[in-house]
C-alpha cells in the first residue's frame, strides 16, 4: 500500500470517530473520563490507579448514581429537591 493510500485511510478513520461522537453525544463524556484517568495516572506516577483508589471511585460514583436517580425520579414528578447536597453529606 503506498503512503498516499496509508494517508487517506487514517484520514477516513479519523472522519469516522469525529462522525461517532458527533452521532453520539453521550460518548464525550467516556472520551473525557478515558483522557482523565490518562492524565491522573502519568501525571501521578501510576500511583492515582490502584485497585484501593479504584474501588473508592466506584463506591463515589455509586452513591452518587443512586442520588441522582432518587432526585430524577423528585423532578419527574414536578417537584422540586434543593436538599440532595445535605442529604449526601449526611448519608456519607
């Protein structure tokens, strides 16, 4: 394959992830946990991932998970819950 092939078909993938994200907007915010979790550990010296500090994120972002469901399912109603903080921060 010739380098002009070899360049048209890395430009063509690169078309087709900007399309997918484009597509679907909800993957951004993977793209930007990926780069996160990138950026912590290089930067941390590889210490930041760990199984210790990665079960304290999933414990976090469980609480947080049922939180805001919990506080969905307030806003569907049409209700409104301003207490959500004070209740996180007495429940943790």
């Amino acid at each position: 394959m010739s380098k002009q092939a070899t360049t048209i078909d890395s430009r063509s993938g690169r078309r087709r992830l900007v399309q997918f994200l484009v597509d679907n907007p909800e993957s951004g915010a993977i793209v930007v946990a990926i780069a996160m979790i990138t950026v912590f550990s290089l930067t941390s010296g590889g210490v930041w991932l760990n199984l210790g500090n990665l079960q304290s994120v999933i414990h976090v972002t469980a609480l947080l998970a049922i939180l805001a469901a919990g506080e969905s399912l307030v806003i569907g109603t049409g209700e409104i819950d301003i207490s959500i903080g004070s209740i996180f921060g007495i429940g943790a």
